[in-house]
C-alpha cells in the first residue's frame, strides 16, 4: 500500500478497500518507526490529521470523493496551515502558529487530502542539503551518511522513504529538483505564477513557485490538478483557465525534439551522473525523440545572477522578522534597535544571515546599478538563452544536479561550493519556466553506494503537460521511479 | 572592491543584525567569496538591455477599493513573542503591541 500510485490509492479508498483513516495510519505508523532517524518531519499532530481523515471518508462514503480525497500528503514547512506550527526551519519561527491557511493548503483541503504533517528544510530555503534547518538535518533515506538535497529535503525524504503518499515543495533555485534528484522521486517546479505563494513564506519573490514531489508523474499530474490556479491573493499570479494536467500523459513520443545544451555536459559534472544521464537520453531515442544538440551560452553567469537577485530580494522579504509582532524576540535588549539587532542575530541562523548581508550590501546606496540590475539584465539574456533554444527543440535535458547525494558535513563550511549543487537549475527560476527532475538511473560511487540520479526535463512557458507526458512515457518503459531504498529497521521498535 | 571589517559592521548594522568581533571576521571570509562569485558578472556587456524582474509581460493587477478582511486581532495578536527583559507575558496590551520607548 505505501507504494502505490495516488491513482491505485484513490480507486482503493473509492471501493472501501481501506479506509483513510487507516490509509494515514499505516503511515503515521512509519513516521513514528522512521522519522526519529530520518527526521524528515518537524510538526506531526496525529489529533489534526487523524480528523481530516476521518472527514474524508465521510465525503468518500457521501459519494463525493475527488481523487485526492483521503490522501496523506506531507506539507513543506514552508506553507502556513491554521493552527498548524509553520517554522520554515528556523529558530525565529519556531514557536509560530499559523494564523491562515496558505492557498496551496487551502486547494488540497478542499480536495480532501490529509495533511500528515510539516515536513524539515534548509532555513527559509536557503540551502541544497537541509543543514542550514535550525531542527536538525535530514538523512538521505538510500544512504543515511548522505544529505537528501534541500532546500525541500523533508519531503524528498519523506517521499522516498514511503512517509507519505506524496509531498509538497518549493523551488527558488532548484529547492525541488535537486533533492528529487539526490533522493529518486519526481518532482516538478511550474512556470513562475502558476501555483500561488500566498501563506508560502517568502525567500526570493520573483523567483519562488511551488510545486509536487512524488513517486511518478502521473501522482505529479494529479497532485499538479490540486495546486495550480490562479489566485488574487498573489500579486504575480497568473489568470489562466484551469488545466488538466493528465491530458497528454498517455501520447507517443514519436517526433519529440529534445534539446541537449551542450554546457550541461561540460566540465563540473560527475562522471557517474553523466552515464546515466546518456543512457536515459538513448532509451528516449528508443521511444522515437529526436536528439539536437542546443547552446545555452549563460548559464554560467546564472549562479552569480541568482546570488545576487535572490539574497536582494531575501533581504528585503526577511525585514519583515523584527521580533515586534510575532517571532522570536530576544530575552535580553536595551533599546528598540537593540531588540532589532539581537532578535535577528539570535533568531536566524548562519546562512541565513550571510544571504541577508549579501542582499543588503547589493542594495546598498551605489551599488544597485552595478549589482542589481546588471542582474536583471543578465537574466534576461538567460530567459533569451531559452528562447532561443526553444524554437529548435520541445523539451530540453540535462541533469539535474551536477552529482549524486554528498556527505553530509562535506560542503557545510563553503558556501560557493554549496551553491554550485544548483548550477543546471538556477537558470530556470531566472527565466520563469518549469523544469522537472526524474528518476533515471544509479551511480555508484567510491564508496560502492548506489545513489539514485536524476535527469532534468525543461519545458517552454506553460508546458507543464508536454513535460509530465514526456517524464510517463519513460516510467513505462523504466523502473527506476519504482525503486525503493532499503531502509534499516531502527533498534528497540515494535 | 575588498570588503574590509568595518564594512561587514555597517552592512550588520543597515540589516539590523548584531555581529560580534569574531562573527565579523569569520563573515568577511564567506562574503568576500560570494562575491568574488558575483563578479564575474562585470565581464559582461549588458549595455541595452533591458531588466528582467517577472518572466511574463504582466501588469499589475487592481481591485476594487472595497473591504475583503476581517478583524483578527485576537487571532493575531495570540502569536505575539514574549516582552522579555525577564516577563514572559506576550508583548501586546489593549490591543497594541509593546515595544521600548521609542519618543522621548
């Protein structure tokens, strides 16, 4: 049962094969086995969940189920849901309890989902291993030695270890793909506007989106129903007609053209990764794509783009945490602006703090032109990159992320070298368009660990159905989404 | 443009976070990093372009001038950090948040 598709799960419930209740149940049950290793979750409240499901099955017995009603589906901590502790992964939240629902919270309310619970992250998502979390990191469920990605590593964990049906996530730099990649799902970041970040606590505005991590795309799809839509509550929120995101899902690849850029299989690339990378693009071939070989001359520049952008724009969002109204405050202060200074210093962590100073320094008076925005006119020389690629190609490919999960503790102390686990990702939230990380294959490393590998499609603007039908036609002819790690049985459990 | 420590205070400082001596210091060493990361940027010529900031061609949007909120200050103000400086009630009264002194 932890196995299966959303789309099984929801034909079981429909002929009362299992209930909801013991549907979240039985996953409960492996968070409590599992969870005080991996520590993919930092809010259960079994009281809450065990409602919801109770509630869905009343709308299942009433007749009146969607297809995701009653399913338990993990919630980045990112995501304000009333009453539910929302920390974004930090100490300055901490002891914060949602006042209002997040839309994204609200739309899988009203699908009847079950919120199992919050799940870890890198501190306000800024972070590609989930150790910038002030509740500690998350274990690589294929390797515990290993980190699981960030900045959505809960979930990615949550998902692989069958914690939950599927997850949500968020994407400001790769913050869903890169962990998809490291931890064997799939996971989908939408064009820019397509699901609101109303009550999903800010990093970088214009770059932001959330999106599904999941075990296939067809339950990306399904979950992809549930969360886009446009939303007045959202000020870069798209007004668009609803979509179904299964419609393409089950279309011939004949013809395909699938761009290959070619700065993504230059130096920085592990070799391993790069394997796998090749044999999913031949199996793609097999299934009638066309190969072309694209440039995507910037994408190196889009690193220092997006250290500069996503920092402005965190510096300004995080102004907001003054420990005035809610948050934390420090114990001790003198003055007002003394109670400014400590309350942050106290209340953010190191990261967190770098990128804030970062931001504020970009901003500072003088030097917005010569970092700013040379920026912005940079990223559009990205978002012209694609253009450009796009009018010979349908989808591009490339990997992921440049190797398979690190160690944890290994990149902690450098930064630039943390940040460069985003270099084939950034330049997609700089131009607005989705991208999405599939399970492709295993490299082996050194150490004789094999660690899952995960190959990135890149669509046009609103080609989130073309990109999802291209990710199922290679699940049907793969396993490699099907593949569950070996998780050991913790000591001293029932 | 090396940044020096007592840039790293004044930036500290515009950001309202407090940085020791020693934070300072370890600090100038991870920031002088980004943003040598950063400069590669100025070897591109970016003369007429025009900036990015949203992917599509969108204004912004406007409503109606009318009230869409209710009044949730109860709700709101229950979230509300502890006063500190040794009491641990929350830092509101009579519907106001509480804050030192700030006009004399």
């Amino acid at each position: 049962m932890i196995n299966s598709s959303l789309k099984t799960l929801g034909q079981m419930l429909a002929k009362k094969e299992v209930s909801s209740v013991e549907l979240t149940q039985a996953f409960l049950n492996r968070i409590d086995t599992f969870n005080p290793e991996i520590n993919a979750y930092i809010a259960l409240d079994q009281q809450k969940t065990l409602a919801q499901a109770q509630a869905a099955d009343a709308i299942i017995a009433a007749g009146n189920a969607g297809p995701l009603t009653g399913i338990p589906i993990a919630q980045k901590d990112i995501f304000c849901a009333n009453g539910w502790k929302t920390t974004c992964g930090s100490k300055m939240l901490a002891n914060f309890v949602a006042p209002y629902d997040a839309q994204v919270i609200t739309q899988f309310d009203a699908a009847g989902a079950v919120n199992l619970g919050k799940t870890n992250m890198d501190e306000f998502a800024m972070g590609s291993s989930n150790e910038t979390s002030y509740f500690g990191g998350v274990k690589n469920p294929w390797d515990f030695t290993r980190v699981p990605g960030g900045s959505s590593g809960g979930s990615a964990a949550a998902v692989a270890a069958r914690l939950c049906a599927a997850a949500t996530g968020t994407d400001t730099g790769g913050s869903i793909r890169q962990p998809a990649s490291l931890c064997g799902l799939t996971g989908l970041k939408p064009t820019y506007g397509v699901v609101s970040r109303y009550g999903m606590i800010a990093f970088a505005s214009s770059l932001d989106q959330a999106g599904p991590m999941a075990k296939s795309a067809e339950d990306c799809a399904l979950m992809m129903n549930v969360m886009a839509g446009f939303d007045e509550r959202d000020s870069t929120s798209l007004n668009r007609d609803k979509e179904d995101y299964m419609r393409d899902l089950n279309k011939p690849l004949q013809g395909l053209r699938v761009g290959l850029p070619k700065e993504f299989f230059a130096e920085g690339l592990d070799a391993g990764v790069g394997q796998v990378i090749e044999s999913a693009i031949a199996e793609y071939k097999k299934l009638g794509a066309e190969i072309v070989e694209i440039s995507l001359p910037n994408t190196g520049l889009s690193i220092p783009v997006y250290y500069v952008l996503a920092p402005a724009e965190a510096s300004s969002n995080l102004s907001r945490y003054d420990g005035v109204r809610y948050g934390h405050r420090a114990a001790e202060y003198t003055d007002l602006m003394d109670m400014y200074c400590k309350s942050r210093a106290e209340g953010f962590g190191a990261e967190v703090k770098r990128r804030i100073l970062i931001g504020t320094y970009v901003l500072s008076a003088g030097y917005y032109d010569a970092y700013y925005l040379k920026a912005q006119q940079i990223r559009r020389l990205i978002a012209q990159d694609f253009e450009e690629a796009f009018k010979h190609c349908d989808v591009i490919m490339g990997p992921a992320a440049p190797s398979t999960a690190f160690k944890a503790g290994e990149k902690v102390d450098d930064p630039v070298a943390m940040y460069l686990q985003d270099i084939y990702t950034i330049s997609t939230n700089l131009a607005g368009l989705p991208g999405m990380s599939i399970p492709a294959g295993f490299s082996t490393g050194s150490d004789g660990k094999a660690l899952p590998v995960g190959l990135q499609i890149i669509g046009n603007y609103f080609d989130e159905a073309r990109m999802l039908n291209v990710a199922h036609q290679y699940q049907q002819v793969t396993d490699w989404h099907a593949r569950m790690p070996d998780l050991p049985t913790p000591q001293g459990t029932k | 443009m090396a940044l020096s420590i007592e840039d790293i205070k004044k930036i500290a400082h515009l950001a309202r976070i407090e940085v020791s001596e020693g934070e300072a210091a370890a600090t100038l060493t991870k920031l002088t990093g980004i943003l040598g990361l950063i400069e590669q940027m100025q070897a591109v010529n970016t003369e007429g372009i025009v900036p990015m900031s949203h992917s599509q061609d969108v204004v912004q949007r406007l409503r109606e001038d009318v009230v869409t909120k209710t009044n949730q200050r109860e709700a709101f103000q229950k979230i509300a950090p502890a006063l500190g400086n040794g009491s641990a009630e929350r830092a509101v009264d009579s519907g106001l948040y509480l804050v030192p002194k700030v006009i004399e």
